[in-house]
C-alpha cells in the first residue's frame, strides 16, 4: 500500500467516487483481508468481516486527515478493530459448558491407559525392526497421513514401489505385534 496514491484515493473516496473506491478496494483489500484472516482464523468470518471494512471507509472517508497519520495505518486500524468486534461477538465456548450440568470423564480408566501405553512400546519396538526409510515411511503415511504420492516424491521412488513398501512393512509389523 503506497501512502500517497492511497491518500488521493481516500479523498476522492470522500467525495463519493466509485470508481476511487474500487480502485482503492484492489490496492489495499489484500492487505486487511490478511488483517481479518489472521485474527478471526476463519476464512468466511474474515471476508464478511472485510466487506464492513470497507462499507466503514466507504462512509467514514472524510473524517481521514493525511496529517495525522499513514493511510495505511488508518485501513488497517478500521480492519483490525472491526476483526475484533467480529470475534467478541462470537458465542462463548463458557456458555455451553455451563449448560451442561453433568459431563461425563471421556479419559479412559487407569487400566486402558496403561495398556494402551503398552502397545504403543510394542509399536515402537516393533517399528525398529523395520528398515530406517521403511519405518519412516510408515509413520509418514499412518500418522502425518501422507498420500502414497507425496511419499514416493519424497523418497524418489515409482507409486508402485512406495504401496508395496508400506504393504510389506504392515505385514511385519503384524507378525512381530502377534509374537
């Protein structure tokens, strides 16, 4: 956003000139959507949050004053205060949970961890006696949930070759998990 073209565009704003208007939209709409995006974390938020952005400097135009600061810095005042009207008009998560009188504890019981913390050293122990690029592979694809492609990329070898790596390396991992 330059500072000068942005000013002229903000006066000619104030006059009520579309065609500033949407001049000044594609020069700076980038910008306070990325302002919006970055505090609201949702898109659809973001964009409707961005269209008052712009009904808000549609209408308040005059009232800028190039000595008192960057233009700049003035659309992105207007886009991050309306980005947290928006978030502080969100329903709180608290309200729900208070009415919500009895929750069940979903953490599974001692026992259930404990074995299940087992397995996973089962797993693990397992997994080391697979070959390096093998084991990585395997965790790359069931726990990063990489697609057969992207691994194979990654590794430089053909689709085929990466599908019966994984296959063959499931099939150890069953034999030692059944000893």
């Amino acid at each position: 956003m330059q500072g000068d073209g942005i000013t002229d565009l903000i006066g000619r704003v104030a006059l009520g000139d579309r065609r500033a208007f949407v001049a000044l939209y594609n020069q700076t709409g980038p910008k306070l959507l990325s302002i919006c995006l970055r505090i609201l974390r949702d898109r659809a938020e973001a964009e409707e949050a961005l269209q008052e952005v712009y009904i808000s400097i549609w209408q308040r135009a005059g009232s800028f004053s190039a000595a008192s600061g960057a233009p700049s810095v003035w659309l992105a005042a207007i886009a991050r205060n309306r980005a947290i009207d928006v978030l502080r008009a969100r329903k709180p998560i608290a309200d729900e949970l208070d009415s919500a009188y009895d929750l069940a504890d979903s953490a599974p019981d001692p026992e259930k961890q404990t074995v299940t913390k087992d397995e996973g050293r089962r797993i693990d122990t397992c997994m080391e006696e697979l070959e390096a690029d093998r084991a990585v592979a395997v965790k790359r694809a069931y726990v990063e949930g990489l697609s057969y492609q992207e691994l194979a990329d990654q590794f430089g070898v053909p689709l085929n070759t990466m599908r019966t790596w994984l296959r063959r390396s499931l099939l150890k991992l069953r034999e030692c998990m059944e000893r």
